[in-house]
C-alpha cells in the first residue's frame, strides 16, 4: 500500500536524519565501542607485578629490558614507577636521555604528593633542565618536598635563603632549613652551619660550640674541608668550649638516621 504525500516525506525525511547521524558518527573513523569499566584493583595489582619485574631486571643491570615494564607500571599510576623512569630519562639509563620526559613522568608523581619528584623536578625549574627556567615553581616544589623531609630539598631552601636566590635572603631561615637537613646526615648542610655559628651571619647567633660540633660531625663522614675548619675552630676554643662541642657532637650523632 502507498504512503500518501505527508506520510511519504515524513518518512523520508526520517531516513535521512538517521542517515545524516550516522555520517556524523562515522566521521571520524569507526563508531565508538563502549568498554568495559576499568578496575582499580586489576590495574593496580598489573602495575605491582609490572613494577616487581622491571626492579629485578634493573637490579641484574638490565636497564633496557626492564624499561617497558617501568612504563607499563607508571602508565597505571605507580609513583615509584614513574619516578624511576624520570630519572631514567634523566640519566639516559636503559632508555635515550631526554630531560622533557623525564620533567613529564616526575610531575605526574609529583602532583601525585611523591617527595623525591618534588625534589627532582623542583631541581629541574630551578636549572632550566627539560623545562623552562622558573624559580618560583622550582621554589614551590623544592619546599613542598622538604616539608615531607626530603634532606635534599631542605638543604636546597638553606642555600637559596643564604644566597637569596628567588627569595629575600634570611640567613635564619637559611639556619632552620639547613639544620633540618644536617639532622638527616646531609654532611653539605653541616659544613654550611659549621661556616653559619663561626662567622658572622645577620640573624644567626655566634656559637663555637655548636659550630665545631656541626663541622666535626661532616668531618668524620669524610668531607675534608670541614675537617680543616674545625681543626681551625679549635685552636681558639677554651678547654670548656671543647668539651661542650664533643659532646654535643656526641648526641647529634646518635640522633643521625641510621643505615
């Protein structure tokens, strides 16, 4: 049986909207597939074993093999995963040195709350390395990571108040910062407070006591020019000042992290 007129164009013009659509749809390549929904268990439980086998091939020197496998891990979210190919991408160990990428795999741990990222591309911004110079967003990262303890970073906030690089130079908070980091073993900062107690620094009390005891205590992990400063020191301490110094240098040890 025929359509009458309207009928006819109704229908029509039906077809050719669906027609139209599925132009629309199709414009781009293939109809979408719908996926499955991703399971976080699945994915991390991959990115666990992922990251178990990329360590032990690392661990055998096998840098190139274990690559993909640090990348199969990182892609799913595994800070540790992502950090070690940032370094190394860094490096260029197992894979070509490329700095942009190794920026691009620690800002994802990084954003992510991971210390060492923070640090690592907190020291990236400040140097102009893989990214475009930018002491405030160095700056940011390296106090982000430092206020998680990393030593490193807190020695680089001692060094950039000292020098007043980025921020208003504050040889107290310079202080703060390094002495955080020297209570973590950074025998770097230690120097530098050795240097701080000893010598005049606006803000920073003189204090042969706790300088000698600093620059001792970097001394005998083996940095040679504390150990010329603090034989130095010495010469103009009293027999008191002396004893004060090596026992407190005594306590500062035990508290040092082990290991």
């Amino acid at each position: 049986m025929r359509e009458n007129g309207a009928t006819g164009r109704l229908l029509a013009l039906t077809v050719l909207l669906a027609l139209l659509s599925g132009c629309a749809a199709g414009a781009g390549g293939r109809a979408a597939v719908p996926q499955p929904p991703v399971d976080p268990q699945a994915e991390a439980a991959i990115a666990d074993e992922s990251f178990r086998k990329a360590a032990a091939l690392s661990r055998d020197g096998r840098m190139a093999e274990a690559a993909p496998w640090f990348e199969r891990a990182a892609t799913r979210g595994h800070t540790a995963a992502q950090v070690t190919l940032g370094t190394m991408y860094l490096l260029g160990r197992g894979v070509p040195r490329d700095p942009a990428k190794a920026a691009g795999w620690y800002r994802m741990a990084a954003e992510a709350g991971d210390a060492w990222a923070q640090f690592s591309l907190g020291k990236m911004y400040l140097g102009g390395n893989g990214v475009p110079r930018d002491l405030d967003e160095g700056i940011r990262l390296q106090r982000l990571a430092a206020e998680q303890g990393h030593p490193g970073a807190q020695y680089n906030m001692g060094a950039l108040y000292y020098n007043g690089e980025g921020v208003e130079r504050d040889y107290a908070a310079a202080a703060l910062w390094l002495e955080r980091a020297a209570r973590q073993g950074d025998t770097a900062a230690q120097l530098v407070l050795g240097r701080m107690y000893s010598t005049p620094h606006k803000g920073v009390r003189l204090d042969r006591v706790r300088a000698y005891a600093w620059l001792s205590l970097a001394a005998t992990a083996g940095n040679e020019e504390a150990g010329a400063m603090a034989d130095e020191l010495r010469r103009g301490m009293s027999a008191a000042e002396r004893v004060a110094a090596r026992s407190l240098a005594r306590r500062l040890s035990q508290d040092l992290p082990q290991g």
